[in-house]
C-alpha cells in the first residue's frame, strides 16, 4: 500500500514533467496561436468546453490551429486546450479520467484495440447520427475500428498512415538500390549499405522503447497474407506467435538484424528524434517506422522531408507485397457531457470533418496518408511518405494492423522487442514471452477461451 | 523511492530510541477523544485503502468492474518473467545501496566529525544531493551517462577509457541506478552517523588515551559498537528504501533494456500502466509482505542490545 502511493507519486511527477516539457515546447514555438487560456469577453451564455490531446508537438499545433479556425466562424463557443502525455501514461490518464467523471468534452484517441478497452457503450457518445457519418462518408478502415455493435463513436481526427519502413531515397540512388519487396531482398540490400560503409543500414532508438516494435506490428500485413484467419484464432487462443512461422517471423527479423550487426551504433540509447533525424540525412538507410510519425518531420529533416520514403515491409512472397495500414485516431465524447457543453462538442466535431477543418489540421501535421471521411481532400504538394502511402491505399495494397482486427495487444511488446534486439534472448523465445505477456490481457478483457 | 532515507523518516525515527527507556505507563493528560480526527483521516486514507486493496488483489479489477478470481493474480504475478528479474534485482539493489550507505557514510561522518578546514560547507555539500527530487537527478544522470553523448563517458574517452554503456548495458544497468541511489542518499546516512559520532561522550577517547589506544582501535572498539543505533537505523532506513526503490529506476531505464533493470516496484508498475489493476494490487501485496518479512526481523536484530 506504501507503494500505491509511491505510484501515484511517480504518475503525477510524469505528469508533471511532462507538463514542464510542455510549457518549454509552448515558449519556444513562439508565435502559434494562442488557444485563449485567458478568457475573453465572455458573454453571458457563452459555452467553454475543452478539448484534450496527446502532447506531441505535431498534434498541439493542429489541435491549436483547429479551435483558432472553428472560433472565427463560433464566437459563442470557447474552446481550451488540454494536453496528456502519450504512450501507456497517456493510457491511464484517459481511462482514469472517463471513471473518475472528469473527461474533457471532446478528446483525442485511438481507435482499434485502445478504444475497445475504453468499454465505449458506458462511457461513450454514439455518434453514428451525426452528418458526417453518414453512410459511405467514412473509410471502411476506421469504422471498422472504432464501431460497437454496428454504431460509430467517434470521429476521424487526422489522416491515415503505413507502417514499414522509412528509408532515404538519396542513399538508395547513390548505391544503386531497388525497393526490396521481400525479406531476403531487403537483408542483400543491408549487406549493400553496410559494405559501403558509414551509413548505418537500419536505424533502431531503444531509448524510445515504443519504436522497438515496428518490425512487429508493420510485418502483420505479411502473416495475415500467409494466414488470413490469424487475427480470429489469435484472439480465440488458437494460434500463437512463437508456434505460426509467419507471425514468429517478425521477433526473427529482429534478432537477424541485431546478430548481423546492421543497426546504428547508438542503437541502445537513440532516442526517435535522433532516428527521425538520421533516416532524413542519410546517417541512417532504413527506419522501421509508421508513416504517421512523419507529420513532424519538417522540425527536425533540415527541409529534407521529401528525401524519406516509406515501403511496404517485406515477406516472404513478393507478389504480396501489401502495407499494414492504420486508420487515424477518433475525436470522443464521454457521455458525462450533456446540454449546452454536448451541443458545442458535436458543432467542434462536426467542424473537425470539413475540409476547412481539415485544412486547420495539416497547418499544424503534415499528412502522412489519405483522411478518413470523403469531406476531406489531400492537396497536391504532400510529402514523400503521405504520396507512397496513398499509392498502397489507391491500388488497394492495405491490410489493416492487427490492433484493428483483435482487441489484445501485450503491454510489453516494446520491452519484449528491446530484448530481442540487444541480444538478451532469441526471437524464437521473444515470441513466446511475448504469447505470455498477451494472454494477461486478454483475460483482463474477459476474453472466451483464455481461462 | 529512490532518496531512501527520507528526512522524515529519520526525525521520526531518533527521538523513538530515547524514550524507549521510560518504561512506566501513565495517563496522558489529554483524553483520548482528541484522537478522533487524525483517527478518521488515518482510517479513511490510510485502513480503507488498504484493506480494500486486499480485497481488488483476489480480483480482476479494471476500474468499471471487478470480479473475484481468486488467487489466479497472484499466479499470473509469479510466473511473470520480469518478476524473477525483479526480485533479484531488488535485493541486489537494496543490499548494496545499503550497505555502501553504511560503508560511504560512516567514512565521511568520519571525514566531517574531525577537524578539518571548511567543514561546515562540506556537510553541507554531502546533504545537498538528498535535497534535489529523485526524478531531476534521475534525467540528470541519464544525460551523463549516455554513452556516445554523456560526460562521463566524453571524460573516460579523453584519458584512453573506452567507457561502458552504463544504462545500456543489460548486465550493468541495476548497478549504475544503485551507484546514483548512494550519491543521492548518502549525505543522510552520513548525518545520521554524525549524530552518532558527536553524542559519544568524551570520557571514552579520553579513557582509550590512558590506555594507549590507536587511531585504529579507537574507531574499532569506540565508535563503531557506540555508533551502532546509527547503524541501526542506516541499515533500516536504506533496506525500506531499496526494496521499495522505484522513481530513480524508472527515470533512468525505465526497468530496460528489455527488463534488464525491472525491480519489483517497477514490475508493479507496469502491470498497473498497462491497465491490469488486480494484478499491479496483488503485486503491491507481494511487496508489502516481503518487505515485512525481511525488515521486522532485521530491525529486532539490530535493535537488540539497544542499551540507552
């Protein structure tokens, strides 16, 4: 019980810290738009609700830039801005915020195997009545997740993205390279990249843990093409990582890519910044990487954006070659919200799935894919990353992640991913830690088949 | 906690050992019902909580629902992978910081209790470390010991040392938080053991004098039994704090590289993080019993000739 309080000790100072970070990042970015913390004329019967993001950089400046647009046109509607932090902190805080009753009106989240735990028919608005959900607006790939029993709860909030591999096209171009669509191309083109010297062939940065899962959760396109019923008997306790090739294949990888010694020095200590920063000079070939982390790239690539592109990552078969696709999060509305605050939150959602709110979103990201309701039109001049990603959606080539297709993810596939790749212990034993880790949640959502 | 001794703790913990000897009851003068209101606070923040969290550890809890299961947590907890990490790692932890927290601080109480120039400046420069918050010395020392990046690593380079990666390392990792854990927490131990040495009372060097005693059998014979409710409490205070040790591990690795550095507060943690509540409760009851298990007994022993 001493620790209990020792934990929530150690959330808060996160928290704090956190908040620290913010603050700095909010001074240095200067000149955005200020979010109105201090109220305005305040008329009476003005309605102030707020609106609650993960605190990345990217997603602050569009969340900025969406309430300053939806305020020229809703002087009556007061919006502030509320920041969490993102990962499994962010996690918590969201869940313990929507039991504890005090959820912002409107908040930002995923979708997929995230929102399933939110338990969305108690704490959640259906919003399948609203305009611009109406039947053929939306993408398949993000009602797809974020639907109970047939209604929609949220609303798209940003623009889709791929998982695979970030790689530098300047480093492909010098040397002669080929986009690799199956596995074994890829480690040639590796051993290609390494024999030139001075570029490291793939980037890793364990000092962000969650990057260390890529070369997992991007393959999932691959097993689901070797095994198209993996998601059901997985989430039914009847296939496993460690005991389908297919979906063992990615801890392997791992583990093929720390043995051959293809990874940056810094490896154990990089953070994703340094990564981001490596793949758009060229210090670095390949970045395992989702496609939506691209959004803020501009800030750190030195205008050497468009030299980064994405490929599918490559199986075994290449002539299935099919991206792992996320869909973008959700907008929320917890169901504490009613009246007055209710009505403004749908009008600022409803906002948010004009092109004009849309528009206010990509002043702050940078698309990394094609949006998710057909309101929403992709300008010509994207990046690299979002016209590689949109060509896989155009022809098709998308299978989605498998977050989409299965409520259960392991809360320590990132550790899991880190003790492959600094050489602990085997892919082989990796995938089976990781069936362990995954069975805990499963059992915590009450799952059938798993007790 | 990574500043395992915390200030409180020690204040609380002197002035217990002297009255100790009073031996006889007798009523106090303030009737008992001015126990009412720190009565009702304890029960409610401190008894609720806790016998409740006896109850959620035997469930499957997660914040909207719970449903008994029994001791499946504890189960599930045991069979964790992290867990056989963590409990090795937290003895190892707790062990050596205490005992370089012994080692350490009797040394400089030593240092600062003769007569040396600037004294006054130096203890307070050895107590300044316990000030700052676990968290900022955590991220402080991460930056220093990157590996490519970090100062000491730039400073070992510099005379022909290739330097390890000390946070990055899977076999070093536990070690370099508990080398941060004694920089930070031995400024405590070491004014404790001041106290200790300061309130030796005189008659007894000078005794040792007569008799031709050493610096050596001095500090054998003298100090070191006479100093040792000091120690006692050193001991004490620094175990608590190492078994239970999380904040500086968890600004430093995080329990990484993969769970190479995981202690059990940080395995609680996480299972807490990743929403499975039951079982985090279940962990925390874990601790508590192994602390309890491990410290009682240590402090009778300790405490046992406590002649004052």
């Amino acid at each position: 019980m001493k620790f209990t309080n020792t934990a929530r000790r150690g959330v808060a100072l996160v928290a704090a810290g956190t908040a620290g970070v913010l603050l700095l990042a909010g001074c240095s970015a200067g000149s955005l738009g200020s979010s109105g913390g201090g109220g305005g004329g305040g008329s009476a019967g003005a309605t102030t609700i707020t609106f609650l993001v993960d605190n990345a950089d990217a997603t602050v400046k569009s969340a900025n830039a969406m309430i300053d647009a939806f305020k020229a046109s809703n002087p009556e509607v007061t919006i502030k801005l509320d920041t969490r932090p993102g990962g499994t902190d962010g996690d918590n805080l969201v869940k313990t915020k929507l039991s504890t009753g005090e959820m912002a009106e409107v908040f930002a989240y995923n979708n997929g195997s995230l929102f399933q735990a939110l338990k969305p028919t108690q704490n959640l608005v259906p919003l399948d009545d609203q305009p611009w959900a109406a039947s053929g607006k939306l993408d398949k790939l993000f009602t797809d997740s974020t639907s109970v029993d047939g209604k929609v709860y949220g609303a798209p909030f940003g623009t889709a993205f791929g998982g695979g591999i970030l790689y530098n096209k300047p480093v492909y171009q010098k040397l002669g390279l080929k986009v690799p669509k199956t596995w074994d191309e890829f480690m040639s083109n590796n051993d290609a990249i390494k024999k030139a010297g001075g570029i490291a062939p793939v980037e890793a940065t364990y000092g962000d843990t969650w990057t260390s899962q890529l070369p997992v959760l991007a393959d999932y396109a691959n097993v689901e093409a070797a095994v198209p019923d993996f998601a059901a008997k997985y989430t039914a306790n009847q296939a496993k990582y460690a005991t389908t090739p297919a979906a063992l294949a990615g801890f392997v990888h791992i583990q093929q890519l720390h043995d051959g010694g293809y990874f940056n020095k810094d490896f154990a200590s990089a953070k994703f910044n340094d990564g981001l920063k490596d793949i758009a000079s060229g210090k670095a070939a390949h970045y395992p990487q989702i496609g939506g982390v691209t959004s803020g790239l501009d800030a750190l690539s030195n205008g050497k954006t468009n030299d980064v592109g994405l490929f599918a990552w490559p199986g075994q078969d290449a002539s299935k070659n099919v991206l792992t696709g996320w869909s973008s999060g959700g907008l929320y509305i917890p169901k504490t919200v009613e009246g007055d605050k209710l009505d403004a939150a749908k009008k600022f959602i409803t906002f948010a799935e004009t092109q004009q709110g849309c528009d206010a979103f990509m002043k702050g990201s940078a698309p990394t894919g094609p949006f998710m309701t057909t309101d929403c039109k992709l300008p010509s001049d994207v990046t690299t990353v979002a016209k590689d990603t949109q060509a896989y959606f155009e022809a098709g080539n998308v299978s989605p992640a498998l977050e989409f297709k299965s409520p259960i993810k392991g809360p320590n596939l990132e550790q899991i991913c880190v003790q492959v790749g600094t050489g602990q212990v085997s892919g082989q034993k990796g995938a089976e830690l990781y069936d362990a880790d995954v069975k805990k949640q499963a059992q915590q959502l009450g799952l059938p088949g798993w007790d | 906690m990574a500043s395992t001794l915390s200030t409180a703790d020690a204040t609380r913990l002197a002035p217990a050992q002297g009255v100790r000897s009073g031996g006889k009851k007798r009523p106090g003068p303030y009737p008992y019902w001015f126990l009412i209101v720190p009565g009702i606070i304890y029960f409610l923040f401190f008894a609720v909580p806790t016998f409740s969290s006896f109850y959620y550890s035997f469930t499957r809890w997660d914040l909207f629902t719970s449903k008994w299961i029994g001791l499946e947590n504890y189960r599930t907890f045991f069979q964790e992978q992290a867990l056989v990490i963590g409990l090795r790692n937290t003895l190892i932890y707790a062990v050596m910081t205490s005992g370089l927290k012994v080692v350490i601080g009797m040394a400089l109480a030593l240092l600062l209790t003769s007569k040396i120039i600037a004294r006054g400046y130096l203890r307070s420069v050895i107590f300044f470390p316990v000030l700052v918050s676990a968290i900022g010395v955590g991220l402080t020392f991460t930056v220093l010991m990157n590996p490519e990046r970090g100062l000491i690593n730039q400073m070992l380079g510099a005379v022909g040392i290739n330097g390890p990666g000390w946070l990055t390392n899977p076999n070093l990792a536990i070690f370099s938080v508990g080398l941060v854990d004694v920089w930070k927490g031995v400024g405590l131990a070491t004014v404790i053991y001041i106290a200790g040495l300061v309130s030796i009372p005189s008659e007894y060097y000078e005794a040792a004098q007569v008799d031709g005693a050493g610096r050596w059998a001095v500090f054998r014979n003298i100090m070191l039994p006479l100093a040792r409710p000091a120690t006692a409490s050193v001991i004490t205070l620094s175990l608590i704090g190492g078994l239970r040790s999380f904040d500086l591990i968890w600004s430093m690795t995080r329990g990484g590289p993969g769970f190479a550095s995981d202690v059990i507060a940080s395995v609680i943690y996480k299972q807490y993080q990743a929403g499975f509540y039951g079982l985090s409760t279940a962990g925390s009851v874990v601790l508590f019993v192994l602390v309890t298990i491990i410290v009682v007994p240590l402090t009778r022993w300790l405490n046992r000739g406590d002649v004052t």
